[in-house]
C-alpha cells in the first residue's frame, strides 16, 4: 500500500521511542542516584527543546491547515493544537524543575512532581500520535495528490524531508 506520509511516520515512530524514555525515567526516578536522574532531565529537556517542539511547530506549519481544509473549518484541528499547548507546557514544567534542582538530591514532593511531568507527557504524546497516525495521516493520503504532499512536506521546512513513493 502506498503511505506517502511515510517519513512522517518514521519519525513519530523515532520520537515514541525517546517518549519511551521519559516513561522509563519516571519508573526508576526515586531508585537513581542523583547525577543520574539530573542527566535525564538534562537529556529529557534537550529532547523536547530540540526535537519535540520542532517537530508541533512544524506541523502547524504544513500539517494542519491542509488538514483543516480537507474537514473544511481550520478549527477542526484546534484540538489538537491543544495537545501541543499542553505538551510545550510540562516541557516547560519539566525544564522549571531541572532548573530548581541545582546540584542537591531532589526533595520527595518535587519528585512526585518530575513523575507526574514525565508520565503526563508520555500519555499525551503517545495519544496525540496515535491520532494524527490513524486519523489525519490517512485522510491526507487518501485526499492530497503527491504534489500536495511534497508541498507539504517543504511547508513543514525540515530538512531530507521528501514524500515516499
């Protein structure tokens, strides 16, 4: 079956896998030794500031409208925006809270906070793909000539990016 939306898919599949991650630091959060788990807010934090967020801002960028105008109202995608809001949001939680940790072992309250920042965005992340993969991917193939697609793809403005097929 064609998937022209393929590379986009790769790379939900690539950023899950670092998502896993976060749901693995929130398991073993309170067993780490202190450097440890200060290193995986570090990479957790480059992750979403490096990765994540690029990749929510590039699909408001091409994504979205032409999916907006397939369902015919740009506000058909608002809900998934809303996802990104509070994705960006316990990312910025989290980078707080790397930051308030300074170089002395994390308090008990603020680590049942890193678990409920780290389990939050593996859910919401993990759902809001789900959707896209199932709903928006499958509704762009099916709809878009491979010219749309490509169009798409420039608009999204990331880098070895191209339509497969």
């Amino acid at each position: 079956m064609n998937q022209p939306l393929q590379p986009l898919r790769n790379e939900h599949n690539t950023l899950l896998a670092a998502i896993e991650d976060l749901r693995a630091m929130a398991d073993v959060a309170a067993e780490i030794s202190t450097p440890l788990l200060r290193q995986g807010l570090e990479d957790a934090c480059r992750f979403l500031s490096g990765q994540l967020v690029p990749h929510m801002r590039a699909e408001e960028r091409g994504l979205y409208p032409r999916v907006g105008r397939l369902l015919g109202a740009r506000s058909a995608t608002e809900p998934m925006r809303m996802d990104h809001c509070a994705v960006q949001k316990l990312a910025q939680d989290l980078g707080a809270l790397k930051d308030r940790t300074g170089k002395g072992e994390l308090p008990k309250e603020e680590l049942k906070t890193l678990r409920r920042i780290l389990y939050g965005l593996h859910a919401l992340i993990t759902l809001h793909f789900h959707k896209e993969d199932s709903l928006y991917f499958t509704l762009l193939e099916e709809r878009l000539s491979s010219g749309e697609i490509a169009e798409m793809f420039r608009d999204m403005d990331i880098p070895g990016r191209e339509p497969a097929g």
